[in-house]
C-alpha cells in the first residue's frame, strides 16, 4: 500500500491511509475474491505502527473484522526512551534517522497523536498477532513492551525475537541464516492463521 507521507502530507494522513485501505479492502472483498473473514493487516517498522493502529481502530466495528495483525519490528513511539533506543545508533536506523523520522511525522501533542503513540492504545479485543523484534536495533524494546502489553490485554500473540540481527532484516536475506529461518517462520505463521 502507498500512503501519504509526511511532512509533505501532515500527520495523522498516512494513518487515515491506512484505516480507508484496510476498510475499502473489506467493502470490496467480493470483487477483489478474497475471503473477508481472512482479511489481516502487516508491516514493518512505520508499517507496522500503521497495521497496529488500523486493527485498533477496526477492533470494535463489526463490519470489518480483522483477522491477524503481522508487526515487524514496530515502532510504537514510546513516551519516553527505552534501553535499546538509547543503546542503539544503527547499524540500520541511526538515532538521528529516528529524530528525523519523528520530527517529519510530528504528531507529539497533536490531537489524535495516541494513533501513532502505540503505548497509549487500549488492546484489549485487538486481532491476534505475531510480533517480531530484532536484537541490534533500536525498536527492540518497545516491540517486546506492545507484544507484552498484547498479552496482558488477553489478546493471542506470538513472539519472535532475533538476537543477532538489526533493524530492517527481512530485506537483507544475505546477510545471516537467521534471516532465512525468520523468514520461514514468518511466512509460516501467516499461512497457518490465515489457512
């Protein structure tokens, strides 16, 4: 999905984006021949706060049931810094890259900013979902957190974590087996919740 990118498109667009693709998807299930029973959302990184959002914001509307949601290393925009955001400056996503990313998005103290600012979101009756994280990237933490607040709330959740691998990995098949293997077992929970 292309969605409206900041700044040149002023927050929360790319998050409206989202919530209209996920909801046209489901109105037009039928011409599109897919089963609007199996309907997920997914992303990584800034996708992935977009797919976490939308399944928020559908969680309680019963004409469009999401069914699973795939976050890849999320970022939930945590109140304040984790370890591993003060830990981390790359190799991936530099602490400059994320203040920047931030400062472009600029929804702190904006009305409606709780639909980037995960940690604000209640989840309880949220679809099912798998949650990954990668252990040299800065997102690490506040990933865990939402797959543990996911948990708290009662909602199903599977969590993957890989050590030895940065941000971003699941476009640099290359660079370790572990890629490989996250990617099999990624792509195989999907098959097995949307079968």
């Amino acid at each position: 999905m292309e969605y409206r990118l900041a700044p040149e498109h002023s927050f929360p667009a790319g998050h409206d984006d989202a919530l209209a693709t996920v909801r046209w998807c489901f109105e037009n299930a039928e011409k599109l021949n897919v089963d609007a029973g199996r309907i997920a959302v997914g992303g990584d990184s800034a996708g992935a706060n977009l797919a976490a959002y939308t399944a928020n914001a559908l969680v309680r509307d019963p004409d469009y049931p999401v069914a699973w949601q795939m976050l890849l290393y999320p970022v939930t925009w945590p109140a304040s810094p984790t370890t591993s955001r003060e830990e981390f400056d790359g190799p991936v996503l530099t602490k400059a890259e994320l203040a920047w990313f931030e400062s472009c998005l600029a929804f702190r103290g904006k009305s409606g900013c709780e639909r980037a600012e995960l940690w604000r979101a209640k989840l309880d009756g949220v679809a099912p979902a798998l949650l990954v994280t990668a252990g040299h990237d800065p997102l690490r933490d506040e990933g865990q957190d939402y797959a543990e607040r996911l948990a708290a709330e009662g909602v199903e959740v599977k969590y993957l974590h890989f050590a030895e691998l940065p941000h971003d990995f699941y476009i640099m098949p290359d660079i370790s087996p572990a890629v490989s293997r996250a990617i099999s077992l990624t792509s195989t929970e999907l098959r097995a919740q949307l079968a």
